[in-house]
C-alpha cells in the first residue's frame, strides 16, 4: 500500500509574517438578531482548519488578498450569520448574535516558495497551522468568530487560502458549498441559488419523542487502557487507495459470499476498522463503535430543501466487541457498517434530534473510531480567479479517534486514508495496511 510518511515533509522551518487582523461585515445592511442553530449544529460545535493551495501560470499573487476580501464582504450578505457571533441562549444551547461586525481576514506573507511546505496531504498544526489565524487567548470557541480567514503570499507567486470555521455553521457540503459561493463572486459571477437560511425545519419535536436506540452517545469502558498507549509519541500516516486497490478491497469483502454488494465506503470503513481495532491490540471484550455521518439531504421527508446553510447530517454507528472484528472476515465488518447506513432514516433522524432536546448528550468518542469522508466534497472546484487549488485539505485532524478519508489524483478517484496512532500501533497499523 503506498504510503506517505513524516521524512515527505519539507525540513526547512516555514516562516510566516501575519499582518493585523480586520474585520470584514457583509457589503451591504444584513437582518440583525439572534439566528436559530439547530441540534444537529450543536453536536458538531468543533473548530475545523482547512488550507487551499493557488499558483497561476498566468498571473501572480499581488492582489489576491484584495479579490478574496472584496469578494467575502459580498458573499457574506448571504451568509450573514457567519459575521456574527456565537452566544449561549436562555435555554443553554448554541445560538448566533447576528451583529453584522464581520469575519476576520488577515494578510500574511510567507519567506519561501509554495513547495517548501513539503507533503500537506497529511496533517502538520506545526508549519500548517501558521497558514491558519488563531484568536490570540481564544478560550472556547464562543471567543472564536464563526469564520477566519488568512491569505498567505508566497515568494513564487502562489498564495494560500487558510480558514478557520466552527463547523456547527455547517456540515461539509454546506462549507464547501460556502466556500464555492465566494469563489464565484470573486470571479464576477452572480450566486444562482442563494443559501436557505431556515434551520428551524429541523427543530426537535415538543415535546422530544426519541424513538431509537442512540449509541452513539453512549459512553465504552476503555477495558484495554488504551490512555497508555496514546502516551507514546503520536505518528501521522497517509495510506493511498488507488481505484484498483479498492475495487481489490471490495471483491474481497464479497468473496465469502456473505454479502451480494458492497460499496467502496463500506469496503474501506470495515477495513481500517478493523486494522485499527488490531493495531491497538484491544482486548476481545472490549467493547468497540464506529462512528460516521450520514448526509440526511435526502433521507429527511420531505427532503432538506437545496443550498440549505446548516448541517444535515446524522452521525449513526456499529458497537461491537474487538474479538468479534478480529475473529471474523472483513465481510462481517462490512455489513456492520451496511446496516449502520441503512439505519438513517427520517424516523431515526427526528429521534436524533429528539435525543439530544432530552438529554444534552454528546456523541462519545471513547473506545471509538470516527471516520470522517471529505472524498466526495468538491473542495477542488474553488476557484477565485487563480484555477482550481493544487491542493487542498485540513491543517489537523481533530481528534486521535478521527480517520478521514480525502479524494486523491487528477481524476478523483483515489481515496486517502489519513489517521494518526501511538508509534508502536501505527507500525502494526502499517503491517495490516498490506493486502
């Protein structure tokens, strides 16, 4: 299996010179108040860092920052609550104070060329993380604007879009259609569809009926004290999965007949869960979820309406014990995670939603695995004017329990795997890694 490792990175120390951060409100007068996030935002309050990559053969990078501040100040008419910020609200949830004061951008300039930044196609909050503005003293993230944004001009002429957004704003394809958006206008272009704005289509039901079991919330006994592993030095790999290895994955997970089909996300969610599982040298008892999202645009009835601005996704999942995904063929797995998917519906979604209205519980990651897929985000698409980015992904993965599966190549059709282990656990993972 091809693998990049932590010699790809460049060794010279990347330097950064961040000029003064100001903020940016929407181009023209914007609804002010208090703007509704539903539950499905609330469990999802987390920080996510992501970096684009620009070089143009055509032009240089002098007015970059210029074109992409102009042109967040007129997306964000749209996207008003994104210049806001976060508050609590007297019923102790998340909620947006649409102030209308405005995203914070930042100009920066970098002492080298693009390329110094070595192999971005795995995580490094080190150097990537100078490409991203963090809020100096930023406790929580109520002290974090929704959206931050950095450009960073580099000496070849290539220039680095770095954002910082609380993804309770929105799932993947809402950012990413987000993100489209603004790229659009900085090329001249009108939006075609404006963004839906109304999140209350998913409000909890009163009162709350939860109507599934919800183990995702549900907190494992770490019976295999996996807290002393992780005190090892963590190792961040890239596996890539070429289309020929995993439509080699996935004859393999049907060739015991158990299942008559099987998807690449299946095929690849039950591999390396089960390769971590082992890697981690868990006990057989030990109680072990997956975890993944589900987008419920089309699951919900009716369906969620096109270019809504919020998250509609649901995160379902398999418990089982270590020993029975150790003990059985890969095709066992596989279905586990069939059944997970086919769990989400309507019904299954609403209860979610209910559950959290009730409890105020959050998805546990104990003993958990969490596979995140951005393979299917066009993320390559945005272009402000430069052409599509030469590379795109996330500054930091963010949590050891994560995997994220990234598209790779010219074509797309490439998966990387990208996942960081204690030392010992990543060479086994490694081992495993070989089919």
């Amino acid at each position: 299996m091809e693998k990049s490792s932590n010699s790809s990175r460049s060794v010279c120390e990347v330097i950064v010179k961040q000029g003064q951060p100001t903020l940016v409100p929407p181009a023209e007068e914007t609804e002010k108040g208090l703007y509704f996030l539903s539950n499905l935002d609330q469990n999802i309050a987390v920080i996510v860092r992501t970096i684009y990559c620009f070089k143009s053969e055509e032009k240089g990078n002098e007015d970059a920052a210029q074109v992409i501040k102009t042109a967040l100040s007129k997306v964000l008419v749209h996207y008003y609550p994104l210049s806001g910020r976060l508050t609590i609200s007297p019923d102790m949830k998340l909620i947006v104070d649409c102030t209308g004061e405005g995203a914070v951008f930042v100009e920066a300039e970098a002492e080298c060329d693009l390329q110094e930044l070595g192999d971005i196609t795995k995580p490094d909050p080190i150097t990537l993380g100078k490409l991203v503005y963090d809020i100096p003293g930023a406790q929580n993230i109520l002290q974090i604007p929704p959206l931050v944004a950095q450009v960073t001009k580099f000496k070849c002429g290539g220039f680095v879009l770095g954002l910082c957004m609380n993804h309770c704003m929105f799932d993947g394809i809402g950012a990413m259609e987000f993100v489209n958006a603004w790229s659009e206008i900085a090329r001249g272009n009108q939006l075609k569809v404006p963004p839906f704005m109304d999140r209350s289509i998913l409000k909890a039901r009163n009162p709350p009926k939860p109507e599934f079991p919800h183990h995702e919330f549900a907190e494992i006994e770490d019976v295999s004290n996996t807290a002393e592993l992780y005190k090892e030095e963590m190792l961040y790999r890239t596996f890539c999965f070429d289309p020929e290895k995993l439509e080699q994955l996935r004859k393999k997970v049907l060739e015991d007949g158990d299942l008559q089909k099987c998807t690449t996300f299946e095929a690849l969610s039950a591999f390396v869960w089960r390769a971590r599982s082992q890697a981690l040298n868990l006990s057989p008892d030990q109680q072990t979820k997956l975890l993944f999202a589900v987008d419920g645009r089309r699951r919900f009835d009716p369906p969620i309406p096109e270019r809504y601005f919020g998250n509609a996704i649901v995160l379902t999942n398999s418990l089982c014990t270590a020993g029975e995904l150790a003990d059985n063929p890969v095709s066992f797995c596989a279905r586990r995670v069939q059944e997970a998917v086919k769990m989400v519906t309507d019904g299954y979604m609403r209860s979610a939603i209910d559950y959290f209205e009730a409890t105020r519980q959050r998805p546990s990651l104990a003993a958990t695995l969490l596979i995140t897929t951005w393979s299917r985000l066009a993320f390559h698409t945005t272009d402000f004017g430069w052409g599509e980015p030469v590379l795109s992904g996330p500054v930091a993965l963010p949590e050891k329990e994560v995997i994220l599966f990234l598209s790779h190549g010219r074509e797309r059709k490439s998966v990387n795997v990208l996942l960081g282990l204690p030392a010992p656990a990543m060479e086994k993972f490694e081992r495993l890694m070989q089919m």
